[in-house]
C-alpha cells in the first residue's frame, strides 16, 4: 500500500490536472456552458477537499487490515468521482 503522504499527492495531481481540462474546457466552450464547467470545478474542488479530511482522520485505533480496507475505499470512491465529473463536463456540448 502506498504511503498516505503518496495519496495525497496523487489525490491533489489528479485534482489539478482535472481542473486544467476543465479550464480548456472553458476557454473553447460556449457562454452557455461556462456556468456548468464552473459548477463541476466546485464539485471537484469539494471532492478533493472531502477526500484529503477523510484521509488526514485518525485511523490510530483501527486495525491495520481495517485501515487497508478504508483507504482502499477512500481512494476507490475518490476514483468514481472524479469519473462522474469527467463524465458531466463531456456531456457538455459545444
């Protein structure tokens, strides 16, 4: 398992570089679209911030097979969101 300190900087370079497609997204959309994109830059803002607090919780006094499982479903559940923003900002037409 990788290290928390890892997770986090892959929690937070994944979060950027989703935020820079976002971004070009922007640039060339339509002013119609805009409202959205800044919409789904919020969603993946407060997903990353959610993801980071879960994971600086103190997990001292579970058990360490406990503790696997958890991060495993925080990163799993960190995964599956971004794919839906992904997923919302594709749908978006030009």
């Amino acid at each position: 398992m990788a290290s928390i300190r890892d997770l986090k900087k892959d929690i937070k370079h994944m979060n950027e570089h989703f935020i820079q497609e976002c971004y070009i997204h922007l640039a060339y959309s339509p002013p119609l679209n805009q409202e959205n994109v800044l919409d789904i830059i919020s969603d993946a803002i407060q997903l990353r911030d959610d993801t980071l607090k879960k994971l600086n919780s103190s997990t001292a006094l579970m058990e360490r097979k406990n503790r696997k499982v958890y991060f495993r479903n925080l990163v799993s559940n960190y995964y599956d969101g971004i794919v839906e923003l992904t997923e919302r900002l594709n749908s978006l037409s030009y």
